[in-house]
C-alpha cells in the first residue's frame, strides 16, 4: 500500500510536469494531477479491502500479485484518461503520445528496480522506497531541466499525423506491460532473465529516440518546405519589379509623346481636350501601379506576387484589404498563413477548366485578424478530420498554417459548397485594429 501511495505520488507530478499544452491554469492542473492521484489512490484501497474481505468472508484469497496488476491497470486508465481529456489541450493523440511514453518509461524504471531489489508486486522496504523516489525524481529534475522546454516548442510548432508516432508508442507501453506481468511470474532473477529484461528495456528507449528524431525530422522536412515557399515568393516579387521597373522605363520613353500630344493641345486651346487626356493618363497610371493593397509591406508583398500571379493565369481576382496595426502577429507568420493559402487558390484555380476567380478579404474586427480567401472549386474536394485531404491540399503548407494559427489561439476552417472553396484564418493580435487602418478594394 505504501508503495502504491509513492507511484501515485510520482505520477501525480510527472503528469504535472508533463502537460505541454495545458487546458487549464497551473493551478488547475496541479488540483486535477492531484484529483487523479487521490482517486488511484481510492481504487486501490478498494481492491485491497475486496482481498481482505474475500480472505475473511470467502476463504478463497486474492493473491497480492493479482491485485498490483488490477490497481497497476486502473491507475494507468485512471491518469490516461485524465491527462488525454482534462489535462491536456493538445490533440487527443498527441497526448497519447506523450502519455504512453511516459508510462513505457516508468515500467523501465519499474522493472529494474525489480531487479536490483529483488522484489515482486511492488512490494519493499524503507531503502527500495528510497530507491524508487530517487530514480523517479532524479529523471523528472533532468526532463524539467534538459528535455521540457525543447519537447514543448517540438510538440506546438511541428505538425505531423501523430497516429503513427502514438501508435508504435503504445504497442511499446504494451510489451513492458507484458513484461511486468511475466517479471511477477519469475521466481528467480538469473543472469539470462537480467539480460532480457536489459534488452527490452534498451529495445523500448531507442524506439522512442527514433521516434522524437521522427518528429524533429518532420520539423525540418517543414522548415525547409517553409525556405521553399520564400523562395516562390521572393522570386514572384522579384518578377513583379521587374515588371514595375519595366513599366516605368516606358512611361519615361513615352513620356515625351504625351507632352507632344499635351503641347498640340494647348497651341489649338483645346483645354477640355487637354484635361480629357490627362484624366485617361492618370486612370491608366493607376492601373499600372495599383498593387498597394496596405501599409504593412509584407503582407502587402505577398498579396502583390500572388495576385499578379492569379492575374498572368487569367484568375478573376477581387480583393478587399482592411488592414491596421498588426504588433503582435510576426512577419513570418503571416507569410506562412497568407502564402500557403494563396498558392494553394492559385493552384485550385490553375486546374479549373471554365471561370477561375478568386476573392481575397483581409480586415480586423477588435484584437482579431480574420483572412478569408475563396477561390473556384468544381472538382470534388476529399476531407479528413475536417481538413482537405486532396493530394494538393495535404501536408505541409496547411500544417503549417494550423500551426501558425494555432500560435495566437486562433482557428482556421475549409468550406466547399457550390462550387466556391472558402479557407478562413482567425488570429488574435495585440494590435488595435481599430485606429490607423488602411486598406483597397480591387
């Protein structure tokens, strides 16, 4: 009993400790961490009076074994399922994960303990009690210290399929599960017995290594689409200078025709004439250089590329910007969310065979930025967990806007109806919103 009291204890603060995306306060996690220990707790206090009583009233006696393993079972079900659903805010197989592989390496730990002490059923004395405090915090002082803060920026920022990931963990968890069982079965712990239960305990450790270099590979494979995308876009804006400067170059070359037509103009005294052709002079001016969407230069540099580049495919686009102070959402940022989005529409609309358009809207509403691009989508669009699965539409570009969003507790959403794809992008910035807003419609 005194030994279920110290795994509820540590399992209490591990899970504490291991919350990366917490749904509550720190204070609400800890109560709950603490609710979870204290009904393990009360579970097996159960089990052992049930093994009193069917000693004393049945004569048939619940061996201690069989009880560990039930109160092991409960404890493990009891802080799952508390962690996954009112701990954690992440994805539930994320949390699962990160669950599984904490469990997998506690019945490490539990297993050798076992081994060193010679002991069966969690049962011990003042030094294995030690023994196990010690083991258990020295690992949590280390993954507090060395592991929590890389884990944490790993778990938000990467997004990957973790079913795989959390699946290979659990089958894991499963095996040093079934090692547990059979370690309670051996009477004697022999050099061939040590020996397997090193090779599995080894065999578990570098899975989960391989597993995290998983993640951190996905995270790069993701940084270097990322390079990708600026790479597209940097070589758009540059096309688009290029067409500016060419623009520019001739108006100058033509410039002096206009001045000839002007001066024919005066010498008739065509006055009206003359303010005519001004005016078409200045709409046409316009037209040239009407990709000043707002004053923020980035977002307005990525509207601009993938405008043009809707334009030069024949897409139809209208905008409606309404842009403020954006402070607290970084440029990066918003050349993922607003890039990925837009290549994905320009994309969509390249595959059309009839009306390709697009309508790009962009406005602030208090401390939220909201993005809304729609584009024409006749062909039928495939869904997965509420986002599109199309070969196109899958990986890492909106990956990497839902990460991005998720940054500034926001949401994003795909919609397809009546032949309109709809993405709307929500962000809450530290921005007013309200005061020194610009914006254009085209």
């Amino acid at each position: 009993m005194i030994t279920n009291i110290i795994n509820n204890l540590i399992h209490g603060l591990w899970f504490y400790n291991l919350v990366l995306e917490p749904k509550h306060s720190r204070k609400g996690t800890a109560l709950i961490s603490a609710g979870a220990a204290v009904a393990s707790q009360l579970v097996m206090i159960v089990l052992f009076l049930w093994m009193r009583w069917t000693d004393g009233f049945l004569g048939q006696a619940i061996s201690a074994k069989l009880l560990f393993f039930c109160g092991y079972c409960l404890t493990a079900l009891i802080f799952g399922i508390t962690f996954v659903f009112w701990m954690s805010d992440s994805e539930p197989v994320k949390s699962l994960f990160l669950m599984s592989a904490y469990y997998s390496l506690w019945t490490l730990f539990y297993l050798l303990i076992s081994v060193v002490t010679k002991t069966f059923a969690g049962g011990g004395n003042l030094a294995i009690w030690g023994f196990r405090i010690g083991l258990n915090l020295t690992a949590l002082v280390i993954y507090h210290s060395v592991f929590k803060k890389t884990m944490r920026r790993m778990y938000k920022e990467i997004q990957i399929d973790y079913k795989m990931v959390s699946a290979v963990s659990v089958f894991t968890f499963i095996v040093m599960t079934i090692m547990i069982i059979y370690n309670e079965k051996v009477k004697q712990h022999n050099l061939l017995y040590v020996a397997m239960i090193l090779s599995t305990g080894s065999m578990m450790v570098i899975i989960h290594i391989q597993l995290f270099r998983f993640i951190a590979q996905a995270d790069y494979v993701n940084q270097l689409k990322q390079m990708q995308l600026q790479e597209k876009y940097l070589q758009a804006q540059i096309g688009a200078y290029e067409q500016m400067e060419q623009s520019v170059r001739q108006t100058r070359h033509d410039f002096r025709h206009h001045n000839m037509v002007v001066a024919e103009y005066a010498r008739k005294k065509d006055y009206q004439a003359i303010l005519e052709y001004l005016q078409e002079y200045e709409r046409q001016e316009e037209e040239k250089y009407s990709s000043d969407f707002c004053r923020n230069h980035v977002v307005n540099n990525v509207l601009s590329a993938y405008v043009n580049k809707a334009r030069q495919e024949r897409i139809e686009v209208t905008c409606d910007i309404r842009l403020g102070k954006t402070a607290g959402i970084s440029d990066y940022d918003l050349v993922s969310i607003l890039a990925n989005i837009l290549e994905n529409a320009v994309n969509a609309c390249k595959r059309e065979s009839g009306e390709k358009r697009m309508e790009i809207s962009l406005w602030q509403k208090g401390n939220k930025l909201i993005f809304v691009c729609k584009n024409t989508c006749t062909a039928e669009v495939k869904w997965k967990d509420g986002v599109p699965s199309n070969q196109e539409r899958v990986g890492v570009g909106i990956n990497s806007v839902r990460a991005a969003v998720k940054k500034y507790d926001g949401s994003v959403s795909f919609t397809a109806a009546n032949g309109i794809f709809t993405c709307r992008a929500i962000l809450n910035h530290s921005g007013s919103g309200q005061k020194e807003e610009d914006g254009v419609s085209c």
